[in-house]
C-alpha cells in the first residue's frame, strides 16, 4: 500500500478512503521539530495509512471521524495533531494556572486509558506539556494532586472523570479538542447520560474526533449530534480484519471447548510457534473457570475482567508479559486498547453477542504489520452469533477440523458447519499462514504474503501497557 497525504481543503463532511504512502514522512506534516524527534526515537519514521488520511484535517481543525483496523496506529492519529495544535499553550512554569486541560480524550476501558497516556507521554516528552490518565478501581489521591498540579492532555474513563469533576478538581472550561477513542463503544447508550454531561461540561467551540474500528449506521447517526460538518477518513474497507490476520473457525461442542483449547495448544508447540495467547469469553464468571481449568490441564493461565482490581489487572498482565502466564484469559475488557506488540494467536472460546466485538478481539493479533492467528471455537448453538460475524465482515470464515488428536477431531454433533474427515491434519497449525484449499478455491481476495510459509516463529509477546507513568 502507498500513502497518499490528503488536501487540507477537502470540502466538508466529505468522506475519504486511502491506500498507504510509500513517500510520506511524518516531517511531511510540518509538525514541530521536538514532536519529531519523539516520534524518531520511538523508531517510526512513515505513517500508516490512518495516521497520513487524519493527521493533515486535524491540524486543520476539521471535526473528524476515522475508522480503521485495529492495531493500525490509530492512537498517534490523533494524539500527534493534538500535540502540535496545543503547543503553543506549553509553559515551563510551575503554577497550575499556566496548565488548564486544554485537550480531553475519553475511552471506555482503563487499559485504554493508559495505552493512550503512555503515547501521549512519550510523543510530548520534549515538550512542556503535561498528559495524565484517570480511571476507576484504583485510589483517587494520586490523581487529585496530579490534577491540581496541571495538565494540558487529559485521558480519562468517564464514571472517575465525573467524580474529579464532581471534587472541582478537574475544570474543562478551556477544552479546545474532544477525542472519543473507540467511539462506537463510548456512544453506546449504557455511556451515553455521563458522556453527555461531560460534554455540556465543555465548549461548544470546540474540534472533535471520533477514532474506532467500526461504525455502525446507528453509531453514525447519533454521533452527527456531537460533530459539525465533520470530515470522515476510511483507510480500509469496514468492519475488516487486518490482512495479517489468518483467521479459522473449528466447530467444537461447548462441553469439548476447554480440552480443544490445550490440543490446539500443544499443536502450536510441536510446530515451534508460540503458546502465548489471549483467549476470549463472555462473561465474568465463565473467564474466572476457564482459567482455573486450564491451570489444571497444565497451561499457565491467568484472568483478566471486570470484578478484577486495577491492581489485580496490573499484575496479571505484568505475568503475561514476563512469560510467567501463557493464556491470558479475558472478556471483552481486554478487547479494547490491550496493545501487546507480536501478540501471536487469539482465540474466541466464545463468540461474542456483539459481531462488531469480534473485531476488536482479533485486532488484539496481527497489529503494526505482525502476522498473527485467530481461532474461533464453535458451537452449534453459535450459529447465528457466527453468521452475523460473516455479515459484518462480507466474508465466509474458514471451517477446518481441529488438529488431529483432538477431543473433538472426530465427527461431533454439532460440527454442521463441517464434513472434513475425522483424521484429517489442520494446515492451519503445520502450515501457518498458507491458506487452506477452500480459502483459495473460494476467496480472490486472499493476502499474497498469506501464501508465504516457513514464516519465522513469532517470538514471545513483550507486554502491554501497564498501569499509570511518569514523564521524565
């Protein structure tokens, strides 16, 4: 793909769509030389395609809705413009009053939260901004005094953004941008009255973004009441998975699910891949056992959701990253904004309700160009969860029988969506990457470098962002 930079003057509310730039650098966007070298030593020097279609309208100051795949740099998409645009408010002195929150990004999640605030810090380190994150679960005194000390970036979850404001301790009277990350989940309606209040909060002058992967209609339509003839940059077709995502569906029993889980598993290793890998369920409850279970079927795992302290999130996912957890078993909190660089493999114990959070979950793989797997476990009673997904998505999941050996290798009740033999090998673990024989009979829109094999073992996992930071 080849980037192309958009023209600022673009009429309003118009849409664009990008392929990638090849030419373009991040220089290209005149933003200021302390930016760039932030954005230099963190190693990147060409922006993807939704940094090259934003960037350009944000710093116009154009209202702006941008969807693209997860793991795509959408963050730097609005977290970079932001930057320079406040720049000229950056002050050295200590007095609280030389820092009022000028930009406010809201997310829905706390891993979010902080995955955003970590960008922020690092691409503002050479600047006399201040960023800071504030989210629930964890004691409010630390984030009071940060507060009262002064901040020009502000990332928060709503609920703990309302009881600082609730405090005064947080003032958005001088908010000069909005940014709702994973906006189709912070318009979803169980958000909706404490967005609102918050945005009455803030004034009406303002420039507002909206960033998420997916758009619904619905989503649309509402979010036109928070935006004024915005500009909407699409980089890729919707609700899409990322091309270095190879995606498989085995149609296992739900009883079967968890022994299916350790054969796929132990499959991985006896072809040198790696056994880390997220694993999706949908509730609280289920997610706890899972674990357990899989503890006691002699995988590492660990628990991630949302009846978990943030300190108890904070050390789980510091286990994971370390290695000392191999499945991090999760709901859909750790859907969203979990950002683990070469993250190998996903698999759905669960479809979710939502065929849109599908997309979130396997955006957790194959991100900043990794390859990276997907596994979705079946049942029979998912059908209709798995035929919405192939809806949103416009495509057919590739049906394959689980590795030879496994529970559920021979012909299951509820395997309808499958008649392959029960001894057959799954390409899918023996040959990573390369598409099956239905995949290139029936798809013309198959990845070339997905017919690459003998693709160097992904190594493990280097972590999520974790916790709340410092700028030096």
């Amino acid at each position: 793909m080849t980037n192309t930079v958009p023209e600022i003057n673009s009429p309003t509310g118009a849409t664009e769509s990008s392929a990638t730039p090849a030419t373009i650098t991040f220089a290209d966007f005149g933003l200021d030389p302390k930016i760039q070298k932030a954005v230099s030593e963190q190693g990147y020097n060409t922006p993807t395609p939704i940094q090259a279609q934003s960037i350009p309208h944000v710093l116009a100051g154009s209202d702006l809705m941008g969807a693209a795949q997860t793991g795509t740099g959408k963050t730097a998409a609005f977290v970079l413009p932001i930057i320079q645009k406040i720049l000229r408010h950056a002050s050295s002195s200590a007095s609280p009053a030389r820092h009022p929150i000028r930009a406010l990004v809201l997310t829905p999640t706390r891993e979010l939260a902080v995955q955003v605030a970590e960008n922020a810090a690092s691409y503002s380190k050479h600047t006399d901004l201040r960023a800071a994150v504030v989210y629930g679960g964890v004691d409010m005194k630390e984030q009071v005094a940060t507060l009262r000390g002064g901040v020009e970036i502000l990332i928060a979850t709503p609920g703990r953004l309302l009881d600082h404001i609730g405090s005064k301790v947080a003032n958005l009277s001088q908010v000069e941008i909005l940014v709702l990350d994973e906006a189709d989940r912070m318009l979803d309606m169980g958000f909706l009255p404490d967005l609102q209040r918050i945005i009455d909060l803030i004034p009406a002058q303002r420039q507002t973004l909206l960033f998420s992967a997916t758009f619904s209609p619905e989503i649309k339509k509402l979010a036109q009441s928070y935006l004024r003839t915005p500009v909407t940059v699409e980089v890729a077709r919707q609700n899409a998975a990322a091309d270095t995502v190879k995606q498989v569906v085995h149609m296992v029993s739900s009883a079967d699910k968890q022994r299916a889980i350790v054969k796929v598993l132990e499959a991985r290793t006896r072809q040198g891949l790696s056994r880390q890998c997220i694993i999706f369920t949908n509730s609280r409850l289920g997610c706890a056992r899972l674990a357990r279970s899989l503890e006691r079927d002699g995988i590492k795992a660990g628990a991630i959701h949302g009846d978990k302290s943030q300190g108890e999130r904070t050390l789980t996912l510091d286990a994971f990253k370390s290695g000392a957890i191999e499945a991090l078993v999760a709901t859909d909190v750790a859907a969203r904004g979990l950002d683990i660089p070469s993250m190998p493999c996903v698999i759905n114990h669960e479809l979710p309700f939502n065929a849109e959070d599908f997309i979130h979950r396997i955006g957790r793989t194959g991100r900043a160009g990794s390859k990276g797997d997907a596994i979705a476990l079946v049942d029979a009673s998912e059908k209709r969860l798995l035929d919405d997904i192939e809806k949103l998505m416009k495509r057919k999941l590739d049906v394959q029988p689980l590795p030879e050996g496994s529970p559920s290798s021979a012909p299951s009740r509820s395997s309808s969506r499958s008649d392959a033999p029960a001894k057959m090998s799954d390409p899918f673990f023996y040959k990573p990457y390369e598409p099956s024989a239905v995949t290139k009979a029936s798809s013309d829109t198959t990845n070339p470098e997905e017919k690459k094999v003998g693709i160097t073992p992904a190594r493990p996992a280097v972590g999520a962002l974790l916790g709340g930071f410092k700028k030096k």
